[in-house]
C-alpha cells in the first residue's frame, strides 16, 4: 500500500497481533485509498473477530470506512461481556482445544468441537451453519468472512482458556448436564441402565447415574469427581448470575 497515510493506535489487548514496531502509540500507516478500514486493521494482524470499536478522528464508523489521508485510527478492543446477536449462545472448537471443549461441557455449555483437522473451510461452514461461535488461536482461520462469529483464544493453559471465554461470553451455566465426550445432553440412568459400562467395583460401590443420550456414556461420581468439581465450583464462584 503506498496511498493516503493514516495513524493506527491499537488497544494495549490487541498488540499481541501487530508487529512491534506498531506496538507503542500510534503509528503511520500507508493506505491503497480503496481498500476498507476493516481489510487494513486486519492486514495489520488483528482479525476483526478481537476488534471492537473503530474511532476515526474521536467518531466511531463502521468497518466499511474507507480512510482518508491523516485520519487517526484508534481500535479498541471487544467489549465484554461480548453479546452475539441472532442465535443461542453456542460454540465451535478446532482440534487444538479438546481439553477447553470438555471444560465448558463440564458446565452445561453448548461446545462442539472437532477431534480432527478438518481444515479452516469446513470448520468456518459449520460455523456458519450452525450458528456457532467459532473459537480458536489459528488468526487465519479467524480471518475467514463465512465465519458465523469467532473469538481468539489467548493462552494455550486450559484454566485460563476457561477464564477468558466465561468472562468475554458470560454464557448461562448448567454444569452436569452435558456429556463431556460428545457434548449430548445427560439423564438419570438406573444401574441396569448402564450395568454394562460398569466394572465390578464401580457396580458395587455407585448407586447415583447419568447416560447421554447421544452417545449412551454412563457417568458417575468417580475418582476424578472432586478434581472436576472444583472446576465448576471455581466456574460458578466466578461468573453464574453475571450475565
């Protein structure tokens, strides 16, 4: 791009994805003169799904504006909560985040989640299609114009993955309610309902079941129940009632 010139200053969240040298204040910027505001604060690195606000000269506009030469640019970063109109609040995640998938199943939240790379078309599709918010760390994929609605996932530990996407969606909390391996809603079982999943340990010791009813997996409060409970105790203390 070398036509009009502008001055980008990004939000301090939003700085992870520019190259250092626009990092600190605002920085000049060398336009086409037809390309959108949008198109040049992505070519910078930001997907737009982590854009909010676009301030031209202190007023907001839309991401169709197209600069004009010394306007001074100011992207702030999505507000949170961050409300995603049109839909039930439901989620997608790619490959990399099967262990943040079963987490917000844990807690009732709608998460499907693909165990295979399936590709970034088909992934944005089933967005699309679905009406599902897409979260992932791949920027391109975030990048993709089919996507339904997407959100960038800022660290790759699973606790802190969980924090940021409660706190950015305020999704409604049910925790016990969704099979963590399918994500298909859970009910009562009886233990001849699911004797056949039950090893004689288990058989003799449990008397309390769940069953999805998608996939048939039997659930109960084993070994690793304490452990999963002060993930929804954590989840609940946090951010149940703040939506």
């Amino acid at each position: 791009m070398n036509g009009p010139e502008i001055h980008v200053e990004f939000a301090p969240g939003l700085r992870l994805f520019v190259p250092h040298s626009r990092r600190s204040g605002a920085t000049a910027v060398a336009t086409d003169g037809v390309s959108t505001l949008g198109h040049v604060v992505e070519s910078l690195g930001v997907p737009l799904t982590e854009a909010g606000a676009l301030l031209v000269d202190g007023h907001e506009v839309p991401v169709s504006h197209v600069p004009s030469a010394g306007e001074r640019v100011e992207v702030r970063a999505v507000e949170r909560p961050q409300r995603v109109p049109g839909a039930p609040l439901r989620f997608l995640l790619d490959v990399h985040l099967g262990t943040l998938a079963r987490r917000l199943r844990l807690l009732g939240v709608d998460a499907a989640y693909e165990s295979t790379d399936i590709g970034d078309p088909a992934l944005a599709a089933r967005s699309a299609a679905e009406k599902r918010v897409m979260l992932s760390r791949d920027r391109g994929l975030l990048r993709r114009r089919e996507l339904w609605a997407g959100a960038y996932v800022y660290s790759t530990r699973p606790d802190e993955q969980l924090h940021d996407v409660l706190d950015r969606f305020r999704p409604a909390l049910d925790p016990w309610t969704r099979c963590t391996a399918c994500n298909g809603l859970l009910r009562e079982a009886t233990k001849d309902e699911v004797a056949d999943q039950l090893e004689h340990g288990t058989h003799r010791t449990y008397d309390v079941f769940a069953r999805c009813a998608d996939c048939g997996r039997a659930y109960w409060k084993g070994a690793h129940h304490d452990q999963l409970e002060a993930i929804v105790e954590r989840a609940l203390a946090g951010y149940a009632d703040r939506g």
